[in-house]
C-alpha cells in the first residue's frame, strides 16, 4: 500500500520545535515514502528542509476554522487519489519511528491518537485527534463528497470524522489508536502499551506534558 507524508505549514519562519519535528519526520521516515508540505499558493519555503510541495488557496490557512474547513472539502483528498494512504503530521508532532506498513495493513480509515478532554475519558476515549493521523483517501474522498459540512457549519475536522461521521468511517479502536499516537496523559498508557512508545504522539511540548513525560523521549 502507498501513502503520502502531508506535512501542513503556513509560515514562512518555522519556529525551533516547528523545523526540529519537521527534520524528525524527514529522518524517521522510509525512503519510500513521498513527503509533501501543504501550503498557501505562493509560499517561501526557503527556512524549511526540502520536501516535495501541494498548494491551496491561501484564506484555507488564515485560521483553525479554515484550516478545518479545508480538511472536511473532498479536494484535499482528491490531489492524492494515486495513493491509499495520507499521514497528516502537523509540524508540532513527533515521529519515534515509520510504523505506516503495519497500520495500513489493519484496514482502517481513520487512525488518530486517543482524546481524553472533557467527558472523553481514558477508558472512553474519543478516536483520534487529526495533528498526527492516518487516512484512508478512497473513504474520506467519499464522506467529503457525500456528507461534507453544510453550508456554514463548522466543527474542528477532528470531531467532524470522529463524532459527526463516525458511522461513515471504520475508526480505529483505542487500543489500537494509541500505539499509533498519544496526546493526552501519555502516562496513562504505558501499561496498555507494554511501555512501548506509540509510533509518534501529538504536542508534545505545549500541553504540560513534555517536562514530566516527553523530555525523556524528546530532545530540544
């Protein structure tokens, strides 16, 4: 199976931890992997290690609700029909390694690290956040065209797949989203894991957690 590495930024000047994930996710990934920056019609890329390169309209990058908007539209996934696979890594998530053959043999068309927020709980979490996550392009190509947002609604893309149209997406389950990605209370899940590290994991230094977990794991 095939899968393009999506690696959206929007700014010119990446910041330190920005170009440190970026040159991680270049390091770690398989030589057969394509990886591509998306970014704004026109953008400088010159601050950023080299990659390949998508571009869309710049207001899809103006904000969250655009940059969601833009992840909920079946163009997105269409520019990658000749593959099978996308792997989202926003630049402010970790690789520990390229687990994607395993993943994508399970099936699923949607793997994204357990939330725990809110009334999401560690023994019921809701699967998975979209900062790193695996799609399956046939399947969100048909959701998006089908059963996208109407008119003005608006929800992070993240709930939009995993709440709004969870019944339309064969969603990994926890056990298995976590070995993929982890993002709230890492420590939580050293057990299930086996105190084996997941594949990668999402904001790992601004979410309170990268002191007293990551900083082993994670050097910046």
């Amino acid at each position: 199976m095939t899968c393009a590495v999506i690696i959206p930024v929007y700014k010119t000047q990446p910041s330190r931890t920005d170009l440190i994930s970026i040159w991680q996710t270049l390091r770690v990934m398989s030589p057969r992997r394509e990886v591509y920056y998306l970014v704004p019609t026109g953008m400088d890329l010159s601050a950023y290690p080299r990659a390949g390169v998508i571009e869309a309209p710049g207001y899809l990058f103006t904000g969250r609700e655009s940059y969601s908007r833009m992840c909920c539209r079946p163009e997105l996934y269409e520019l990658l029909s000749g593959y099978d696979y996308m792997l989202l890594i926003q630049h402010d998530a970790w690789l520990f390694r390229d687990d994607l053959d395993e993943f994508m043999e399970m099936g699923y068309d949607y793997i994204g690290a357990p939330i725990i927020v809110g009334a999401w709980r560690f023994d019921r979490p809701l699967i998975g956040n979209g900062g790193l996550s695996l799609r399956r392009i046939e399947a969100f190509c048909d959701v998006c065209r089908m059963h996208g947002p109407r008119g003005g609604e608006y929800h992070p893309e993240d709930v939009f797949f995993s709440v709004l149209r969870r019944p339309l997406l064969k969603i990994a389950p926890a056990d298995v989203a976590a070995r993929f990605s982890l993002e709230h209370h890492p420590e939580k899940y050293e057990e299930l894991l086996q105190h084996r590290l997941p594949m990668g994991c999402h904001r790992p230094w601004d979410l309170g957690y990268y002191e007293s977990y990551w900083k082993q794991y994670i050097p910046i």
